[in-house]
C-alpha cells in the first residue's frame, strides 16, 4: 500500500504542483542550487491546462480564446524566460546579501514549520507588490504588461513584463530576515504556479464558493 501510495504521488506531482499541492517533504531543499526549476518543468502542464480551457469552453458553447491573443500571451512568456538566462537574477542576489548580512533568526531549512511559515510570508509579500502594482506608476509600468490583453484566459497568466523582476524583488526583501534563500525561491516558484490556474473564467456549477476561498 505504502509503495501505491508513493507511486501515485510521484506521477500526479507535477500537476499537484501547479495547485500547490505539494508537502514540506516534497519540495524542501538546503542549497539554492538544489532547488528545481519548477516553472520550466510545468510548461506542458501550461498547455494541457489551455487546451482543456479551450475544450471545456466550447462543451459549454462559450467563445474560446482567439488564437492570436493567446500567442501573443505565450510570446511574452517566452521572452521572460529567455531574459532570466541572460540577465543577473537580481532579487534572489539581493536576497541572499539581506539574510547572509542581516538575518534575525535563522529558520531550520528542513524544519516543516518554516515551509508553511514561508507559504504565508511569501503572499504577504507579493500582496503588497500587486496593490503597488496597481497604485504607484513606476510599478505599474512593469506591471502593466500582464493587464494588456482583452481576454482574461489560462493563456493570460503567462503575459508577464520582462521588467517586473526588477521591480518586484524589494517586497520580499523583510522575510530574507528569518526565511532561507533556497525556501524562499521554492515557495517565489509555487506561488508563480498557482497563480496560472487562477487566470480563467470557466466555472463549475455549484463550486462558487471555492472562488471565494481561493482567490
């Protein structure tokens, strides 16, 4: 039973990551170069997830999204990651400086306690990134990129500002004061994650509430 078990957590993982569904034990690691790059591992779960939004969308006799919009929304995304491989990663550089310099007190890496603590403090952080997103200029000119489409499909989520990381890093510069570099960028990756499905209109009769919930 114990081996079913492992054998259908490691199959269904890369889709329980995309909901953050996924344990401490799962996706803890000491060192920042252990750390997996999860959004590069989930980009057939991002096609797989537009393609069903596609499908469901047209079972329900509603528009699906323009082929044209949605390319235009994965072009962008594209080049974000290919800016990611060419530019210094200024956020968790200076996130490291910040704990290796400043840090209060040093949460174990492996301890579960810091994974769910970082779950939360990680929100916190990007909370108050998008409101400033939205509020100040210099931050909504990064930020505006990923509002630029007519549509608001899965296809949207990957319209990102190759910009914004330069802007965005600032906000979780408090939590390097207890969290360790390589959770942080665990937990920066599951949350990027979590936000793709989110992006999407299709509902299901009867789960209203879960919209409430979870977003």
């Amino acid at each position: 039973m114990e081996n079913v078990t492992s054998t259908v957590l490691e199959a269904t993982r890369g889709v329980r990551l995309m909901f953050y569904l996924v344990s401490p034990s799962e996706a803890t690691y000491e060192h920042l170069t252990d750390v997996p790059n999860y959004t590069e591992l989930a980009i057939p779960y991002f096609m797989g997830l537009m393609l069903l939004e596609a499908f469901v969308l047209a079972s329900q006799n509603k528009r699906i999204p323009r082929v044209n919009d949605t390319v235009n929304s994965m072009t962008l995304g594209l080049l974000l990651l290919i800016s990611q491989l060419m530019v210094i990663p200024v956020g968790i550089i200076a996130y490291s400086w910040v704990y290796n310099n400043f840090c209060l007190y040093k949460l174990p890496w492996q301890s579960p306690w810091t994974w769910w603590i970082t779950v939360i403090a990680f929100d916190c952080g990007y909370y108050w990134f998008h409101r400033m997103a939205h509020e100040i200029n210099l931050f909504w000119a990064a930020h505006q990129t990923h509002h630029s489409s007519e549509e608001y499909n899965l296809s949207t989520a990957l319209r990102q500002s190759v910009i914004q990381q330069f802007t965005s890093w600032p906000f979780y510069l408090p939590i390097a004061l207890f969290i360790p570099p390589s959770i942080f960028l665990i937990h920066r990756q599951l949350n990027l994650l979590y936000q793709f499905w989110i992006h999407t209109e299709v509902g299901v009769a009867g789960w209203a509430w879960l919209t409430y919930l979870l977003m």
